[in-house]
C-alpha cells in the first residue's frame, strides 16, 4: 500500500484500521472539538453501537471513548520512534454549550445557526456543569495516559488575536492545548531552539548573572560562567524552546472554519519527524498539515471524511506546490 502523500476520503477508524502497523514518523493534528460545530460528515457507526459524527456525541465521555479509540488505532500505526501531537479546545456546559467558548452566544451579533437540532443535548451541562469549563483537554489527555501513551508536553498555544468574547464574569479564553505524546520512552526528537532574551544577553555582557547572593540561576558559579561565555562567544545561540507558544491564527480563504495555522505545526513536525518522514493527520480538513509537511521536506498521509474538505485540502496543496 503506497502511504505517501496521499489523502485517504473516509473515516479515521476505519481507515486506520487499514493501516500497517509502526510506518508514520509523526502525528500532527486537530480533531472535531466536542460540542462545537457540525463538519456535515456520513455519519460513522462506532464499536459501541452509536451512529453519528465525532463531536456530537450525547456526552463528553463518550466523545473521549470514541476519540481514545482512534488514537489507539494512530499508536498503532506510529513506530516506537514516534511523536503524536493534538491540538484540542474545552468547551463551557451551559446553555450556548460550545458554542459560547468561541463567542458565537445567541444574542444581537450571533451567528449561531437557527437550527442548532445537531448539538448533543447535554443535558447535564446545563445542570451539574452549567457554566462550568468543561476539562476536556486534560480528560482526553488522562485517558490517553491510562491507554498507555506517554505525556512529554502540555503545550500552550496562545493567540494574541484570539477572537474577542462578550462574557464579563470570567476572564477572556485566548489559548488552546497543543499535546505532545510519545509511544516509548526513546522516540526522535530535533530539539528547537528559541533566541535569547535581549536582557539575557545583556546581563551576560554585562559579566554578572547573579541576582542577590550568590544565586546563580540554579548553577554553580563555575558553571554559570561558562554558560555565559559560550553565551558571548556566539556559541550558544539561544535556548531550549519553551512551552508557551506565542501564535496568531491566521485566516484561510476556504470554506473551512476549523484551520490551524501553519505556524503551530510547523515546530512539531521539525522537532518530531526526521526530514523523509511521514506525518499522519487522520482528520486532514483543508490539508493544512500535508501543506506544511511539503514544505519542510517530509511526506504526509491525511484522512478526512467530508469529501468537500478532501478536495479543498487536494486544491489547496496543488495551488501551494
Ligand atoms: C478541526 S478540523 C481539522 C482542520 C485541519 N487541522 C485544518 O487545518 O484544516 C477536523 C476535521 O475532521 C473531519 N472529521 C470529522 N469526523 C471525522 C472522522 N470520523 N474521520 C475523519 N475525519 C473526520 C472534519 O470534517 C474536519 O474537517
């Protein structure tokens, strides 16, 4: 079975299942958040019986069950080396559900859809949860532990244009969970640097790093010293990246309201995928990860189940090439 750069149209269970077993380098992706929108997908029939599309679940729990399920069809796929990489976003319970996360709550601005029939009908979020943040990140994260994925990162992608919302009894939501799994614990990994602070290299010009005493960040100052050489000698060119990502979102002229942008994915493919590699998005969307994985010189695979999307994804990436 050829698996590179191709983009299978059908659902991820499924289709993984499919798959051979330890051939992807890399998982880079971003499921249908729970309760959120409706992707119009065939609705899928899952092991458990229930008939419909990931994310509209009844309950968050069976949402989680459904998702875990995939995953284990990913760990699968994915060789011992492998990174897997989830971008996932809570939802508020209450009587917007999701969809008061993103501001989109009925009122003069909305465009919340007049017929919201295909939302779960939570009832409990509109009890014991009401108003309530609903975890699901971390629940997925947890069950994805107790499934035997190893947790390296929890990964905060902060978008300083996030989108503005009207609520003014909490605080304004402008980030999103980036989660770094690993199969075993030897995996590959490109470490990324970040430059230093002006004022780092300042202090180190300046041939005194101590703060009060003799704390020398943590080091001895022997150490210390040597770091800071390196540091002015142009040796040491910055640091290991840190776990706050500083990222806008960035508009795609399709019709898909769900893209990441570029600039997220591109870290985690050059950290966690040798170049030749192949990274696997098993729900593909408009390709914003093949089109990157192009870019950087890996291969890709995606799955995507709206067949819409697939072609969107198939015109964005001819039109990148
Ligand atoms: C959050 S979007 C992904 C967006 C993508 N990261 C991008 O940048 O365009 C989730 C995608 O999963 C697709 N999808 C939903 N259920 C699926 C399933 N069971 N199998 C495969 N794809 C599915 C949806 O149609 C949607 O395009």
């Amino acid at each position: 079975m050829d698996l590179i750069n191709k983009l299978i149209v059908g659902d991820s269970l499924n289709s993984l299942r499919k798959l051979p077993d330890g051939v992807v380098d890399c998982v880079v992706t971003s499921p249908p958040y729970w309760a959120l929108r409706n992707y119009d997908t065939n609705p899928v029939k899952w092991p458990d019986g229930w008939v419909g599309e990931l994310g509209l679940e009844p309950n968050f729990e069976q949402y989680i069950t459904h998702l875990c399920d995939i995953f284990d069809e990913v760990k699968r796929t994915l060789k011992d080396t492998g990174t897997c990489w989830v971008n996932i976003g809570d939802t508020y319970g209450g009587s917007c559900m999701g969809l008061s996360y993103v501001g989109h709550c009925k009122g003069k601005n909305s465009i919340l859809p007049d017929d919201l029939s295909y939302m779960p009908k939570v009832a409990h979020s509109r009890g014991k949860y009401n108003k309530c943040l609903l975890m699901i990140p971390f629940r997925f994260a947890l069950e994805m532990q107790s499934r035997g994925w190893i947790v390296r990162n929890v990964i905060i992608w902060q978008k300083p244009n996030c989108t503005p919302q009207s609520m003014k009894d909490r605080f304004t939501v402008d980030f999103e969970y980036l989660f770094f799994f690993v199969k075993s614990p030897k995996y590959y990994f490109e470490q990324q640097i970040e430059p230093f602070k002006e004022s780092t290299i300042k202090r180190c010009q300046g041939g005194c790093g101590r703060n009060k005493g003799e704390h020398y960040q943590g080091l001895s100052k022997e150490n210390y010293e040597k770091i800071q050489q390196k540091v002015l000698n142009g040796e040491l060119k910055g640091k290991n990246k840190r776990a706050v990502w500083n990222i806008s979102t960035s508009p795609f002229r399709g019709a898909h309201f769900a893209v990441y942008p570029p600039k997220l994915i591109e870290i985690p493919i050059k950290a966690g995928c040798p170049e030749g590699g192949l990274v696997l998005d098993p729900f593909m969307g408009s390709g914003t990860t093949a089109m990157v994985a192009e870019k950087l010189n890996r291969n890709w695979l995606g799955i995507e189940l709206n067949p819409e999307y697939a072609q969107m994804a198939e015109e964005r990436l001819k039109n990148a090439a």
